[in-house]
C-alpha cells in the first residue's frame, strides 16, 4: 500500500467516528440522560488530556515547567480572568521558566 | 452582539490559534517522518485531528509501516464520535451542512460549544466559531512547519504545551463548580497520566471514556447525591 493511500484511507476512518455521530437519530441523543453522558465523556477526555499535556513528556512523567504554568492558570481562571489571557499568561510563564531553568 | 456572545467569539479566536499554531510540530514531523509536503496537508485538511495525526506519522516513523499507521489514526479518533453524538441534538444540521459539522468535531469546538450551555445559541456559536477557527489556524501552521521544518523552533519554546493544557483547563473550569464533574476530572487526569507510562500514546486518554460510563451509570443508580 503506498503512504498515499494510507493518508487517504485512515482520514476516512477518522472521519467516519465524526460522521456517525450525527447518524445517530436525534430522538435518542436528545435524550437527558445521553446528554448527561456526553457532558461527562466531554469532561474526562479533556481532563485526561489535560493530565497528559501538563505531567507526561516523550520520555514518561515529568514535572517541568507546564506544571507551575498550569498551577497559574487555574488560580486565574479562579480569579475570573479572561480566557484567553490566561492562556497567554501560561504559555508566557513556561516559556520564562525554561529560559531561567 | 451581547457581551455574553463576544466572549464566545474571544474563546474560539483564543482556542483556534493557540491550538493551531501547535500544528508547526505537526508539519514539520510529518516531513521528518517521510511525508512529503501535500500529504502532510492532505492529513491536516482531510483528517483534521490532532491526536490520530500525531499518532499516523508517529508510526510512520518508526518505520512499523502503514497498516499499524491506518489502525492507531482511527482508533484515537473515536472520541470525536462521542462528540459528534453530544453535537447532533445541539446543532440539528441537515443536507450538505452535515457533513461539513461532521469534519469540525473535534475536541476544541465541542469543548466550547459545551461552555455555552443551556444557552443553544451559544452553543452552536461555540460551535462553529472554534471549529472553523481551528481548522484554517490548524492548516495555515501545518503549512508553515511543514515548509520551514524546524527552522522556526521548537513550540516549547514558546510554552505552547503549557497554553494547551490551560486552554482545556479553561474549557471544563465550570463544570468543576459540581463535585461530580470535579471528581471525574480528577481521577481521569490521574487514571491518564499513571496509564501513559505503560500504554501507547493516546490510549490513556481514550480509556478515561470508561470512567466516564462509570461515573454515570452511579448517578442514575444513586439519583441525586
């Protein structure tokens, strides 16, 4: 198989989990108790994506400079700052840290 | 426009760049694997996933060949399904809409549609806005790291991990107000994090689907806690 027909083949099968979704009859996913599995599948996967950009680098768990940058981000988002400027904010203090450290 | 919505509009701007300028790595390792410049885009167009494409030219790579390539894109891409399910009700798209909402479910713009909720305006606005923000973002970039390979550096060095792990911070921060919802987020941050060290990239993440079943299947058992 050439690396051209895999990029084309596996881009389907990505966009085939997409399409299935919206398949699926709306009277169903409407459904209170779907909706509250979804809100819940949305909050763990991006909880543990979280987890994986903050403590895990190629080499396994790391605690380096994403660590204190996202310990800032949340007191922010606590203080109510604005989104994007925490996101901003934390990127700066992890670039600043990994100059200094 | 409210104030309500303009924040909407900040949100996915801010999310759609800082997540798309991180497709510089993805560009520029997709050549170092071997791809060369079109189907390195022909993934970030036609695939438009961050993880199944970082997990497509990871194996690419290692030189474990294209079938082990094919099954590890579409097994990290199941979690835009779980999405494409929460956007369906949401969005109620018809025709040629349909599949177009289809490509731009992705974690980022189901995200922020979720911060809109109960508000169904916001929701789609979330939506769209993000999803549309990060795909030129996520291909613009994809371009550029592609064509200057590593050239420009290296996003860490711009804190650009640290940004990303903020903004999905950013995005579940109400929920975590609900101790149910704080509690999911903890032990999946955990469960991901203990998991990574002995499952492959990407899995960790998938299997935290689990706890969320789990989580859910209680709150029906036990009612209201």
């Amino acid at each position: 198989m050439t690396l051209w027909s895999a990029v084309l083949i596996s881009s389907a099968l990505v966009y085939s989990w997409k399409l299935f979704g919206y398949l699926v009859p709306e009277k169903f996913v409407s459904n209170p108790k779907i909706k509250e599995l979804s809100a819940l599948l949305t909050v763990a996967l991006l909880a543990a994506l979280v987890g994986i950009q903050t403590f895990v680098s190629t080499e396994g768990i790391a605690i380096d400079a994403r660590v204190p940058a996202l310990a800032l981000a949340g007191l922010l988002f606590y203080l109510r700052v604005p989104f994007v400027v925490v996101v901003v904010v934390a990127a700066a203090i992890a670039a600043l840290l990994r100059v200094f450290f | 426009m409210s104030s309500k919505q303009q924040s909407v509009t900040a949100v996915s701007l801010g999310v759609g760049f800082a997540t798309g300028v991180y497709a510089i790595s993805f560009g520029a390792l997709s050549v170092a694997a071997g791809l060369d410049l079109w189907q390195t885009m022909a993934l970030s167009l036609l695939m438009f996933s961050g993880g199944s494409q970082f997990a497509f030219i990871g194996v690419i790579a290692t030189g474990a060949g294209v079938v082990p390539a094919i099954l590890s894109a579409w097994l990290l891409g199941v979690r835009n399904g779980f999405y494409a399910i929460r956007m369906n009700p949401v969005l109620s798209v018809r025709g040629l809409l349909m599949p177009v909402a289809a490509q731009l479910t992705i974690d980022e713009s189901n995200a922020v549609s979720l911060l809109g909720e109960p508000d169904r305006k916001k929701e789609r606005l979330g939506f769209w806005l993000t999803g549309i923000a990060v795909f030129v973002f996520w291909n613009i970039f994809t371009f550029l790291g592609a064509v200057l390979g590593s050239q420009i550096g290296n996003p860490t060095d711009w804190g650009l991990d640290a940004a990303a792990g903020a903004a999905f911070l950013g995005l579940i921060w109400p929920r975590l107000s609900q101790s149910k919802f704080l509690a999911l987020a903890v032990s999946s941050a955990l469960v991901a994090i203990l998991l990574s060290e002995v499952l492959p990239a990407g899995v960790p993440v998938l299997l935290t689907a689990l706890l969320a079943v789990g989580f859910w299947l209680f709150g029906m058992r036990g009612g209201k806690k």
